[in-house]
C-alpha cells in the first residue's frame, strides 16, 4: 500500500460498512480539508467488474484548539 500518497486500499463484504480514522498531526490546526474517493473498482462472485459509486460529500474541519469544543 502506498500510505505516504494517502491511498488506503480495502475490500468490503457485500453490502458492508467500512470506517477510516483519520489523525489530523498539529499543523492542520485551524485548517478545512477534504476527503476524495476516486479510483473504485469491483468485481462480482463470478470475477465480472461491477459498477460502483459514494454518494453523499464530506468536509472535515480541524479544531485550532484540539481537545476543546
């Protein structure tokens, strides 16, 4: 896996769930961020590639003052 790119490859049982969790190190403070997913793939029981897409957008917002609402 290529981490330092941020890639994180994974698989997924059929209808599953998957959570990341992401560190925000000290410089991001005050910072927004995003997240993208691009690059998906997969294939069906019989080894056919399938379609498939996320719905919905995300934005992460890193607190200046870690710890503190």
């Amino acid at each position: 896996a290529d981490l330092a790119a941020g890639r994180l490859p994974f698989q997924l049982a059929p209808k599953g769930e998957w959570v990341v969790v992401l560190r925000a190190l000290p410089p991001a403070a005050g910072q927004t961020l995003s997240v993208q997913v691009s690059g998906l793939a997969g294939v069906d029981a019989k080894g056919q590639a399938v379609a498939l897409s996320v719905d919905g957008e995300a934005g992460i917002r890193v607190a200046a003052n870690p710890g503190k609402p």
